[in-house]
C-alpha cells in the first residue's frame, strides 16, 4: 500500500495524535474541519496577488531576491526513499525563480513572528522542497531556499475615510536537513505499516469518538480524566 501524505498535517495532526493520523491517512477519516477565519483567507489572498511577478527583496530588502512564479501551487511527489511507500501530495505558498533559475519555496503566515513557533514548518517546507524537485510529472525544480514570511501588523492609522494597517514582513529561513526530513518519513511509515496506535489521552476528538461509540463506562471515565 502507498500513502498520501498532506504536508499541512506534519505541523500539527503528526504531532498532537499519531492515532488520528493514521486514522486520516491509512482510512481517509478526517477530524472536523474548524476552519479559518474568513478575514484572514481573505488578507491571504490580498496580500498574494499583491505581490505577484514581484521581487519579494525589491519589497523588503531582508527578503530573500526572487520573482514570485507560482502562488498556492498544487504538487504532486514521486514515493519518498527508502521506504518508498509514502509521497506528497498537498499545496504551496509560493515559489520565487532566482536569477540563476534555482527556486525558494515560502510560506506565507499572519502570525505572532515567534522562531518557536515557526520551527513547526520545517517538515512542511521540506516536504515541499522534496516534491518540486521529484514531481509525479513536469520538470523538476531545484529548491535552494525555503523559510517563512511573517506578516503581522504593527500599527494603523486612518487615511481619507480608511483604515491603514502598517507592518513589517519578517524573514525566518528554514535550514536544508534532507537526512531529517527522510528519517522523519520513515518514521511515518513505520507507523503506518504497524498497528492502529490508541487513542491519545489529550486527544479531544479520540474522547470525543469513545464517549460517543457507545463503550463501556469505565472507559468514559477513564478518557473523561
């Protein structure tokens, strides 16, 4: 069997319950959709195309140079070594084109710019980087750079009836660990390939499913802590 891996589900679904995780990969039940708040898909989608055929550093000189080709790309990998039982399949920010023709893969974030809270995009931004350069079909393309644009706004003032909200981009590069990144996806397949793992005791969906599943009594409580 071959998995489909969303890049999305590295940042939190991996790390917040393994028992979900294969629940939503190995038999496609997934967690209800919470969403995102309709005002920030719609800064999202201001803020790019705002910006594209632009050079992010003409924006901001601490921006990384390169001209933004793709925004919110589709991608599709190859199965992932050495187990070769996994491939990406999940969609992008943005991708800028050097001069040298090599790319950059950013995400794109409106959010507190705290570095801790950033280092969950590094699977994510890898799995990106793996995908682009091994495509199911296209070209490759050669990813160099990869990192996180944070936009969080810093002050406003009001402007000919309007309000004007002012901030700052921020630049957090992600450091290239492909070794990482491959030991991790072993380590998801492992997981994959073995028993369903149980329920997680800080899980609210898993006590949510056992409370409502009709189980015995002892176990309610049990998972009610």
């Amino acid at each position: 069997m071959i998995y489909k891996l969303s890049p999305s589900d590295f940042r939190y679904l991996w790390e917040d319950c393994k028992h979900c995780f294969y629940q939503k990969v190995k038999y496609g039940i997934t967690l209800p959709s919470i969403g995102i708040p309709g005002v920030f898909m719609k800064m999202n989608s201001l803020l790019q195309n705002s910006i594209q055929g632009r050079n992010l550093h003409d924006i901001d000189p601490d921006l990384p140079s390169g001209i933004i080709r793709v925004k919110e790309g589709y991608l599709k990998s190859k199965p992932i070594p050495p187990s070769n039982d996994c491939f990406i399949s999940g969609r992008f920010d943005i991708l800028t084109e050097m001069e040298d023709g090599q790319y950059t893969v950013i995400d794109f974030k409106i959010t507190d710019p705290k570095e801790e809270k950033l280092e969950k995009f590094t699977r994510q931004l890898h799995a990106y980087k793996f995908a682009l350069e091994n495509p199911q079909m296209g070209a490759s393309k050669k990813v160099v750079k990869m990192g996180v644009v944070v936009v969080s706004p810093e002050s406003i003032h009001i402007d000919k009836g309007g309000f004007v909200f002012t901030t700052k981009p921020k630049w957090f590069p992600i450091k290239e660990d492909m070794k990482g990144f491959f030991d991790f996806i072993t380590q998801v397949s492992r997981l994959l390939n073995g028993p369903v793992p149980s329920p997680s005791q800080n899980c609210l969906w898993c006590k949510y499913r056992i409370c409502f599943s009709s189980p015995t009594k002892s176990k309610q409580l049990e998972m009610a802590g």
